[in-house]
C-alpha cells in the first residue's frame, strides 16, 4: 500500500497558511460588513434632514475622540511590529509590543470614556444621535474587546508557558487589531469630519 | 502463467498487505480512544466532533420543523371556512408569525447547515471541523434561539408581527410589550450560530482537504456550501444590523426607524431584505449541492458540466445580493429602482437554468435507478420550476404590484421553499441517512411519502396561486363567505393535512429504520465522494488513514493502491493542514479538544440578550462575564504541546 507520510511537516505555520488566520480573516469580513452597514444608515438618514448635522458634537468631545484615534493608530503601528516579531518568534519583542498595544488600546478607551458623556446628543434625541451612538458603540465595544485580548495575550506571554502556536496565535490576534484601528478611519471621517467639511 | 502460480501470486500480495496493515490495528485503537465521544452529561455539554453535533442540529431542526408545520395546520383550520372562529386573531397572527420565523431561521437555514456539518468534513477527508469549539457554541446559540422563540408562543408571548416584522408595526408604538423583543433577540442567537457554522464550514473547506483534492475536484455538494457560507458571511450582518436597531428602539429609545424624528422604516425593509433575500439562496444553494450528489450517483455517472454548475452557483450567489428591493416594490421606489431591481432579478433566472440542463443532460447520458431519493430530485424539478416562473412573474414590476401581499406571494414563496429545498432535504435524508445510522430507509415506504408529500403540497399551495388572484391578503384571519374564496381555502386544507400525512410516513420510515431497516454497509449506493469510503456510521475518527483523492469523483476515481496519509499523530487530536487550491500538505496542527468553556460561552451568550429583553445593563453584565468565559476558552489547559525555544 501506497503511503504519503507527513511526520515531518512543520507542526504551526505563519501567515495565511495557518487555518486560524483564515477564521479570523471571516470575522473581520462579518465585522467589516456591519461596519460598512452602519455608514449605510448614517448616509440613509442624512438623505432625511434638511440641514446637517443637526447637533454639533462640542469641542471637548471632539478633542477626546482625535485623542482615542492617535491611540488607536499608534497601537495599530506597535502591533505591526508585534506581528513581525511573532514572525521571527522572537519572544521578547513579543513582548514589549503587545504590553505597549495594551497600553495605547487602555489610553483609547480612557479618552472614549472621558468623551461619552460630553457629547451633546443622546442616542434618543433624534436619528442622527441614534445612528452616532450606534456606531460609536459597536466600535467601543471592539476597542474593549480587542485591549482585552491584547491584555491577556500579554499575560501568557510573561506567564508561559509558550508554545510554538502562540506566536501564530499572535499573529492573528494583531491581525484583528489592525482591523479595529482601521475600519475607525472612515468611520471617524463620516462621524465626525463629514460635518465638518460636508454640512448641509 | 498457470492459474495456480495466479493465486499463488494474488494470496502473497493478500500476505504483504496484512503485514502493511496489521501493524497498525494498535494505533487505530489509540485513534478511536483519542476521538472518543465524550460520555455523561457534562460530556454531552463538552461534545465537539462535528458528526456528532451535526446530528444534534439536525434533530433540533426537524423537531421545529414538525412545531412550525403542526402550527401551519392550525393556521390552515382556521382558513377552511369563513367566519371561522377557532384562533383568536391574535393567536393567529402569534401562529404565523412563529411559524415563519421557525421555518426560515430555526429549520431551513440550519438544517442546511447540519447536512453540511455532518458531511462536509466526511466528503473533505478530514477528521473534524476547523473550529470545533466554535461549532459547539454554535449549536448552544441555536439551540437557544429555538427555546427563546417557542417558549414565548407558549406564554403567549410570541412574536405577531410577521417573520420579517416590519417597522413601524414592530416598533413601541404599535407593538407594546415583550413579543418583538423576543423575535428580535431569537434572530441574534440564531444568526451567532449560523456565522459560527458558516465560518467553520469556509476554514475545514479551504484548510483541511485531503491531499489532492484540489478546488476542481471539490465535490459539487462541498461546493454549494463554500458559496452558502461566503453569503451566510456577508448577509447576516445586516439582519444582525436590522434587528439590532429594532431592540434598540424598542429597549433605550433610539430612533433608527421611527419616522418623527428622522428615522426610516425604509431603512429597517433594505437591511431586512439586504439579508433576506440572500437567505433564500442560502437555503436553496445547498439544496442544489444536494441534487447533484443525488444525480452523479443515482446516474453512476460524472455530472455533466461540473464547471458550469459550479460557475452557476457563484453567479447565483452574486446576483443574489443584487434583488434585495424586489421585496419592496410596493414602496415607491423611483422608476430606475423598479427597472434595475426587475432585470437582477430575472438575470437570476440565467444560471438556475444552466444547472437544470446540466442536471437533465446527465440523467439522459446515465441510466438513472429510481430510488426514492432520486423521485424526489424529480420532484424538485417540477415543483421548483414552477415557484422559478411564478417568480418571474413576480419579478415584473405591474403584477408584482398587483399581487402584493395576496396570497399568490405565499403561493410563489412555498413553491420556491418546499419545491426547492424541502423536496431535496428528503432526498439527502434516504441519500445520507443510511450513512448517519448504518440503516437503510425502507423504499415502498419511501414511494408512499414521497406521493403524499407531492399530492399533499400541490394541493395547499396551487389553489393559493388562483387566492390571491383574487385578491386575498396574506395573514388575514378570517373572510367574508361571499369573496369567492371559500372553496379554494377547503382544498388547500385538506392539501395541508395529505402533506402532514406525508410527513408522519417519513417519520414511521425514519423508526422504522432504526429497528428493522437493512444494514447498510460502507456504500449502498456506490457513492463517488469520500464519506462513501469509511463505515456507516463513521468511526470517532472518521477515517482510519486519512484518505488522498485522485480525482473529482474521489471515491470513484480512487486506484487500486491509492496512497493513504500516514504521520499523524494517534494519541492527540491531529489534524492536517493543506494549502488552499491544490490541496498539497502544509503542516499539521494539534485540536484543542473537548472544553466546557464554548456551553458557559452560549450560556453567557444567552444570559445576555435575553437579559437585553428587559434591560439595557445585562449587556454590562454580559461582557465582564464573557471575559472571563473568553479566557477559560482560550488559556492553555493540560500539557503543553511544543513549546517555544524562548521561555519567560
């Protein structure tokens, strides 16, 4: 009988050869969608109103959201270079840059704390303040979710111990990072430039 | 060479391949304890093998299947004859909307989903899903869903808004109370459990197939459900999105869809229908995987026209997320809408029709056997053909608006549903069933199912067509004796009651089965796919030695010394990792196993958003609770496996 023998096939791979990568790869597809589906109903209602926007944000909200978006870049920047330590499964750098995407997801959500409450329409004012909030919401809810996962990677990677997956493991971990701090780009230029630069 | 010298020489080939082969009847011991089914009922809560929770959707399914079709005969009762008083209206309107909401999302889409757990690892040649957690969590979602939705009909808090409860009926302002609450939190679990199977599905797909299985010699059956599942990725966000902003509405006050203060109910019809109408091709594309399996083997031929079929399932896909406003004709769209939204939707007619000639085609090249599997295939050519050109009909514009909500629209929809997909569920069922159980349904039985099935359907849904020609709304309660519409009502009840009948006979044959049916064996019908090649039921493991496939029809095509996988690992759970198109090895990675964690993570999910019925702080409570659920599920428990160089 004809064998293929794969006893000496590598036991974890990077990048898209690893299965995991491919999961997470459909979750930021779901995600991306309700996302994109989100700025659908935002355009929708705009088409709605008269003027736009009907309430301003106020200032010290504003300032709190530009605050949370460099914290969000800069760790989106950190957790690039985590993905390549977790390439080259260099532990310490694995590290450092996942402690310190912590840190920055930890400073975005203090500045998204410090915002919620001085933005000058609730959720139930009007739609406009419906579809704000809701966006703003699911978006919170990602940056919690994803500093959390962070945290606690950064946790096994200081407690061990660590196997060959976890850097794989890693990788797609920052991977979905990425995808928090990038689908706010456009989010944040609708929810709060657009009325800047595009009122009517 | 003498015929002695023959045997001779075939007896010492016999010997050197029980030399080969008995080596191993130890590791396949250790294969079997590895992939043992978990026992007790904590076992039960941990099961994560994908035969096994296959199984469990589809028993789930059918159970709501038969709940949502005992309540269509009540819904029928009620419409035998006018001015009938046997449902309260309100009940009526509690019966159909739960019946909607449990055929579309608690049986056809998931037990779609369950016949592609079950066989899409089997058919794959590999040994469990990519994710198996994943899919346990999943059926706990599901399962959820299903007890959500039923236990509110039975405390009279069942939805009444219709299954796709438009604003502004469903909205405070008309619905009052819990009802909507419980349809729209119904929708999450059941959407959560069919992202998770659906992602399962894609990952096992493109990851783990046998060596040699490249994605041309994807069975068609595999196929259909790559596709379902990259439209189940991109289209239940939306209903997810839709039913999100209801609960909002209704629970803190947002004002997503409510009209006064610059919302839209419009709004709330795209991004139903921008998922509703994907569904349809999400119940009907595995459907379609199914007639061609059935086909290629009932006609013990190739498909005529693999590529094709193949190109016609990604077209309908495509198209189908191009219809959604067919739905919607009736609100005032702009002329440009009707006539774009008219075209997608007849376009679609395009690649149904290649893959129906593909299907004949081959069963005139092949000597078809009549199985009852096959007679349903038949069955759901011509029923199906029919709810196609009603939909055709339904595509252009003028008749659309004059048919609106009557009840030729429940005629067209129940036609396109039973004659294309619940028609090729019964023939997976007598297909695949023998492989489940390792028993053979009994076939006059089957003959006696499939007529009253055929007769039964054809006799409630026709006379529907002429119904609403003449004018009777959908999910009216009652009418008036002197419409005209009387008679037609009678027929289709006493149709609904030859359809139940024909149910109940597959039921008998299903018991029956397990009692006296005929033992299978590993192939009964001379498969062409893999899961033909192992026992029936299959091992824990599924396969002995992990199968290579040498060509499209892997069963069919297999050489005589066709090699088989060796290597991997018989004391941990194993599986192989391929690359994406050709199917080559790549590496191989070690399963997590059983947990508890995904049941506490379905519980939390639960706790959650039936929680969100009544207050906005259980979505606090929900997230620091799913923390912690989170790390149970993803610290690294037992033994480590390999571990890295560097250590902290």
């Amino acid at each position: 009988m004809r064998t293929l023998d794969v006893r000496e096939l590598p036991s974890t791979a990077h990048g898209a050869r690893d299965p995991l990568s491919w999961g997470v790869l459909m979750l930021i597809a779901i995600e991306g969608m309700l996302f994109a589906l989100l700025a659908v109903a935002w355009i929708y209602v705009r088409s709605n109103y008269d003027t736009w926007a009907p309430q301003t944000i106020g200032r010290p909200a504003f300032t709190a959201e530009v605050v949370c978006v460099g914290a969000l870049v800069a760790s989106g920047v950190v957790e690039l270079l985590g993905i390549r330590a977790a390439r080259r499964e260099k532990l310490r750098p694995m590290q450092v840059y996942t402690t310190l995407a912590t840190l920055l997801g930890l400073v975005a959500i203090a500045a998204r704390v410090y915002e919620l409450p001085r933005i000058q329409f609730r959720w139930d004012t009007n739609a406009h303040g419906s579809v704000f909030w809701g966006t703003l919401f699911m978006h919170s809810l990602h940056v919690l979710a994803g500093t959390f996962e962070n945290g606690v990677f950064a946790a096994l990677l200081f407690l061990g111990p660590v196997e060959k997956k976890h850097p794989t493991d890693l990788e797609n971990n920052g991977f979905y990072w990425l995808f928090v701090v990038l689908s706010w780009l456009p989010l944040f230029a609708l929810l709060y430039l657009e009325r800047l630069f595009f009122p009517k | 060479m003498s015929r002695r010298e023959k045997y001779r020489a075939l007896a010492l080939e016999a010997e050197a391949e029980k030399i080969l082969v008995e080596p191993d009847a130890p590791r396949i011991e250790v294969l079997r304890n590895t992939w043992e089914r978990q026992r007790g009922f904590i076992g039960f809560l941990k099961e994560d093998h994908h035969t096994e929770l296959g199984r469990r959707f589809l028993v789930t399914a059918f159970v709501m299947f038969l709940l949502a079709g005992l309540a269509a005969l009540l819904l029928r009762i009620q419409l035998a004859r006018p001015e009938h008083r046997f449902l309260s209206p309100d009940l009526y309107n509690q019966l159909f909307t739960v019946h909607g909401s449990t055929m579309m999302f608690l049986f056809a889409v998931p037990v779609m989903q369950a016949f592609g757990i079950y066989f899409v690892p089997l058919m794959v040649g590999c040994r469990n899903v990519a994710f198996p957690r994943l899919l346990a969590y999943s059926y706990f979602c599901y399962l959820t869903a299903c007890v959500l939705l039923w236990a509110g009909l039975f405390t009279n808090t069942g939805p009444d808004a219709g299954w796709f409860a438009y604003t502004p009926l469903s909205g405070p302002g008309f619905s009052a109370g819990k009802r909507v609450d419980v349809w729209a939190q119904m929708i999450t679990f059941s959407e959560i459990s069919g992202l998770g199977v659906a992602v399962n599905l894609i990952v096992t797909i493109l990851k783990h197939r046998a060596p040699g299985m490249s994605l041309d010699r994807l069975p068609l059956f595999v196929w259909s459900h790559l596709i379902t599942s990259f439209m189940v990725v991109f289209s239940m966000p939306s209903i997810v999105a839709a039913s999100s902003m209801l609960a909002s509405d209704r629970l803190v006050g947002t004002h997503f869809f409510n009209q006064a203060e610059m919302g839209d109910s419009l709004l709330y019809q795209h991004l139903f229908w921008f998922f509703a109408h994907p569904e349809v091709y999400i119940i009907f594309l595995p459907a379609l995987g199914i007639v061609s399996a059935v086909i290629t083997t009932s006609t013990q031929r190739p498909i005529v026209g693999y590529l094709p079929i193949v190109l016609s399932m990604i077209a309908t896909a495509f198209i189908g997320f191009g219809v959604w406003v067919h739905h919607m004709f009736a609100t005032g769209l702009p002329q440009i809408g009707h006539s774009f939204f008219t075209a997608a939707s007849m376009m679609i007619v395009v690649p149904t029709g290649v893959q129906f000639f593909c299907w004949i085609a081959t069963i005139w090249a092949g000597k078809p056997r009549y199985t009852t599997a096959f007679i349903f295939i038949l069955g759901f050519f011509v029923n199906f053909l029919c709810g196609g050109l009603s939909g055709v009909m339904l595509a252009a514009v003028p008749i659309n608006m004059q048919v609106h909500d009557t009840f030729f629209v429940v005629a067209h929809l129940h036609y396109v549903l039973i004659g294309g997909m619940l028609f090729p569920l019964l023939a997976g069922c007598y297909h695949w069933l023998p492989k489940l159980t390792g028993r053979l349904l009994s076939e006059p039985l089957g003959r006696l199912n499939f007529a009253l099935i055929f007769v039964g359907f054809n006799l409630v849904f026709f006379p529907m067509h002429q119904l609403g020609y003449r004018g009777m709304p959908r999910r009216v309660w009652t009418y008036a004796g002197d419409r005209g519409w009387s008679s037609l009502n009678l027929l289709a009840t006493v149709g609904a009651f030859i359809l139940g009948l024909g149910v109940l006979v597959f039921l008998i044959n299903v018991a029956r089965s397990f009692k006296r049916g005929a033992a299978t064996g590993d192939d009964p019908w001379r498969g062409d796919s893999l899961e033909w090649t192992t026992s029936s039921p299959p091992p824990p493991h599924n396969f002995d030695h992990l199968p290579t496939a040498a060509g499209r029809y892997a069963s069919w095509d297999r050489a005589p010394d066709q090699p088989i996988v060796t290597g991997l690992r018989a004391d941990k759970r194993e599986l192989l990792v391929t690359n994406l198109l050709d199917a080559e090895p790549d590496h191989r990675i070690i399963e997590p196993g059983p947990a508890i964690a995904p049941f506490f993570a379905a519980l939390i999910t639960a706790i959650t958003f039936i929680g969100l019925i009544f207050t906005p702080w259980a979505l606090v409570v929900g997230v620091v609770l799913a923390m912690f659920a989170l790390i149970g599920w993803f610290w690294p428990q037992g033994r480590p496996n390999e571990l890295l160089e560097e250590q902290p």
